[in-house]
C-alpha cells in the first residue's frame, strides 16, 4: 500500500506543480475567448467552468484508463509509479498546452494547430491520422459499452447472430448522431453531471476500499514474485518498454485527448480556467487509472479462491484473468475483471451503479469523438456548419463507414483484436503531433527555455511507437534490439527536426510577447 500512497503523493503534489508551471510559461490572461467572440449556439458556447472540466473529463476517460490500467499492472508495483510521474510531466502537459493553444488561437481544431506550427506536409498527415483514429475510437466504443450491457447488464449472449446485440448497438449508434449533430449545450451538457456522478462513485469507491480494508498491495522496494503472482517475471519477459506504455495508454498519455480539449476550447469562459479544464482533469483520470490498477492487484492478491482473480497461463502461452465459477476456474475478459473490481469493493448493489458507470464511460467518449471528427473535416475543407441540414451531411457519411467497421469487427472473429490493436497505437502516435506543436509554439513565443516541457514526453513516446511498431506482428517484426536501435533514431529525428522547425520561424506568432 505504501507505494500506491507515494504514487498518489507524486500525482497531487506533482500535479499542483506541475499545473502551477504551465500557467506560469503559458500567461493566461483576461482576453476575449472564443466561446464570446465566435458564439453561435452550437459549438462556441460559454458554459461554466466545473461543467467545461466535466465534460472534458469524460470525453477523455472511455475505457481506457480502466482497462489499459487492469492490464498494464500485471508488470508490477512500478506501475503505480510510472502511471503518476507519466501523467503529471506528460498526459497533462500535453492535454494543458493542446487546449490552451487551441483556445488562444480562436478554438482551431487540432489539425489547423498542427498546420499552423508544423507544415502542410506533416497537416496532412495528421489530417489523415486523426480522421482515421477518431473513426475507431468511434467504432470501439460502440463496441465495448454494447457488449457489456448485452452480456453483463441483459444477459444476452453478444453474437452477432442475436438480434438483442444489433439492436444495442443501434441505440448507442442512435445517441452518437444525436450528440454529434445537435448543440452540445442541450445534449451533453445536461447529461454529463450525471455520468460524472457515477464515474466519481465508482473510483472513490474503489479506493475508500483498498483504503479502509486494507487491500494487500505490493510495494516497489518488496519481493514481486508473491504465491499469487509472478510480476517479477512478467516485468522480465514483458519488455517493459515499450508495451506497458502503450497498454496503459489514457492514464499516462493520450494523443485522443487534444481533439477533445480542442472542443471544450470553444466553450471555456476564460484562459485562466484552462489549468482546471485542461491539466486537473487529465490528474484525475490518471487517479482512476491508479485506482484500477491497485484494485486489480489487490485482487490477484486475494486469488480466486477468496473471491478475487487467479492468473493462469493458457495453452496459447498468453496470462488469463480467472474467477471461481461452481467450483472451477473460469477464464474472463479484462473488461469482466471491473465487474469482479466493482462487486469486491462496492457490494452487489454498488457493484451494479459502477458497472452501469463502466459502460457509459466509453459512450461519452464515443460520442465526443465523432462530433469532433465532424467538426475537423468541416475546418480542415471549410464547410459550413451553421445549421442542422449542413451538420447532417457531414455526419451521416462518417455514420455510415463507423456501421461498415463495426459489422466487419463483430463479425470476423478477430476484427475486434486487430481494430483495438491498431486503436491503442495510433492513440499514443496521434500525441507526438500536438507536442510537436506545442514545443515549435512555445520556441516562436521567446519561450524556447521551456520547450524541454512538451519536447521530452514527444521524443519519450516517439521512441516508445516507434519501437512497438518496429517490432508488432502488425507492423514490421523485426527483433527487438533493431527495434530498439530504429525507435532511439526516429526519436531523435523527431527531436532535431522539432527544434529545427521553431527556430526556422517563417509565420507569425498566435502570441506575441508584449
């Protein structure tokens, strides 16, 4: 429990910092937002700062810091360290200077950031990319939450030959195309408080448990190869780096994250509430990874037979979480692993208001994504979205390829596996671009002392994509020391020619120094 309450220390301390450092290099000052200068009741709304930080939290916290966090914990107690320390000088970061600069630069969607700071080539790049990864976001995430109320919540069986899970998937399907059409006053800022409330429940819930009864943890300084888990060998054999960080993925750093905060950056009344919206809310979502990842080991700790989760490795040599069911041990999914988390520490009855919360998580996600999606197309090709016949023909092209992806995916037996691969990747490369950035932003403003900021977690995690897709089976698979070797040069590549790009100048600054 000692490390999980350092992490926890390293997260606020660090956080309150950290935030307090961004401010002092950004100067948010009391000129006119967006949200005023550009309102139009629909994407440029002012709305109150604890409902702009609401929403953001919630579009950035799908599934990912629940799962990712489930999974990347079986690597060990250095997990409840590296999660803190990544989120803090990178997540936040990341998310802080990408909604700021958005804001300041009159709420431009990322890829009209990236444009701006970058160049047309690396625009259209990115252009394609984001396009491409919010579209999966999309799918997933109607995927994941219909699925888990199909199989957990109704009780059906989740086939693709039932005709309950099409028609759950066409209520989600429904809600995205509203949200993502229609103002985003009336639609998601009336029912986010809600969703809030219960995504709040379940972590605190989680946590006053392991607190209070004392949940058995495994400290960093201890032995890690304990009679319920061998996590010592699994940190050996699991290359740490780079799979941990892109497992763990939104607890630590997401690039899905910018387009989100690039939304709330419409609507925020002033750039001094950017450290709330912006940087506090990624330091909360990395709280509720900690949290699963704790409860999850808590829970391998207890072991099936007391109620808790048993590791087990299957025929196919990959680690399976197993429950107690009737007496024998019965393999479950990561995303079964909550459920078992929820029942443990909140009771049947809060175990059942966490699940719901659980399966509503990745839906405002989802349906942010999409919005977003539409709104970039329409910057990036300037189209016109001033009235709902203009917002209907961008969404329901995209609508449509979202349905082709998801039917592919539910039926092929692994279309899901491979678009959730892929969907974890991109999400981690899709960061390097608002870093990048970021740090030219910051070089062009006569603030290049500060550009190590965003420059160190953008050639960190280019290291990191670089080196996992160098060695994928779905990439290029090679051995690890190449991937290794290529993963440190494209790095340093990304560095250099960042650096290059601010000093190289040419445009005019979004913030001239006074």
């Amino acid at each position: 429990m000692a490390t999980f309450m350092i992490g926890l220390v390293i997260l606020i301390v660090g956080g309150f910092l950290m935030g307090k450092l961004c401010d002092h290099v950004f100067q948010p000052d009391d000129r006119e937002t967006p949200a005023y200068s550009k309102q139009d009741g629909v994407d440029y709304v002012p709305m109150p700062t604890w409902k702009n930080a609401l929403i953001n939290l919630l579009n950035i916290a799908g599934t990912g810091p629940i799962l990712g966090p489930i999974q990347g914990i079986l690597f060990g107690p250095i997990a409840l360290l590296t999660i803190p320390i990544g989120n803090v000088i990178g997540g936040a970061v990341h998310d802080y200077f990408a909604g700021m600069i958005c804001t300041r630069d009159g709420g431009a969607q990322m890829p009209e950031m990236v444009r701006k700071y970058t160049s047309k080539t690396v625009f259209w790049i990115y252009d394609v990319f984001v396009c491409l990864l919010l579209l999966l976001v999309g799918t997933v995430f109607i995927y994941t939450p219909g699925d888990i109320a199909a199989t957990q919540v109704f009780g059906f069986s989740g086939a693709p030959t039932e005709v309950s899970t099409w028609v759950i998937y066409a209520v989600i399907f429904a809600y995205y195309l509203i949200a993502t059409v229609f103002p985003i006053d009336k639609i998601i800022g009336r029912v986010y408080p809600i969703f809030g409330a219960i995504l709040v429940f379940s972590a605190l819930g989680v946590f006053g448990a392991m607190v209070i009864f004392h949940y058995p943890l495994v400290d960093v300084w201890g032995s890690w190869a304990t009679q319920s888990f061998d996590y010592a060998a699994y940190f050996k054999a699991g290359h740490f780096i780079p799979i941990f960080f892109v497992t763990v993925a939104c607890g630590i750093l997401s690039g899905f994250h910018s387009s989100q905060t690039a939304l709330v950056a419409r609507t925020i009344k002033s750039e001094k509430e950017g450290r709330m919206t912006f940087y506090n809310m990624m330091v909360v979502e990395g709280f509720i990874a900690m949290v699963w990842a704790a409860g999850t080991m808590a829970l391998i700790q207890f072991t099936a037979e007391h109620g808790g989760i048993t590791m087990q490795l299957s025929d196919k040599g990959v680690w399976q979480y197993m429950i107690q069911k009737g007496g024998e041990l019965v393999a479950i999914s990561p995303t079964s692993v909550v459920g078992v988390v929820c029942r443990y520490a909140l009771g049947p009855i809060g175990g059942a208001v966490a699940l719901i919360g659980i399966i509503i998580l990745p839906i405002t996600s989802g349906d942010t994504a999409l919005r977003a999606l539409r709104l970039t197309i329409a910057d990036t090709f300037h189209f016109k979205q001033d009235n709902n016949a203009r917002r209907l023909s961008l969404a329901v092209p995209i609508f449509v390829i979202v349905g082709a992806i998801l039917v592919w995916a539910k039926i092929d037996p692994k279309g899901f596996n491979i678009l959730w691969r892929y969907f974890a990747w991109s999400n981690q490369t899709m960061a390097l671009f608002p870093l990048a950035a970021a740090t030219i932003y910051l070089i062009i403003n006569k603030r290049g002392k500060w550009a190590w900021m965003t420059l160190i977690p953008g050639a960190f995690y280019t290291f990191i994509c670089a080196c996992y897709i160098l060695n994928a089976k779905l990439g290029f698979g090679l051995s690890w020391n190449i991937a290794y070797i290529g993963g440190a040069v494209i790095a340093a590549l990304y560095a250099v020619l960042t650096i290059w790009r601010g000093k190289k100048g040419g445009f005019t600054p979004a913030d001239p120094v006074k």
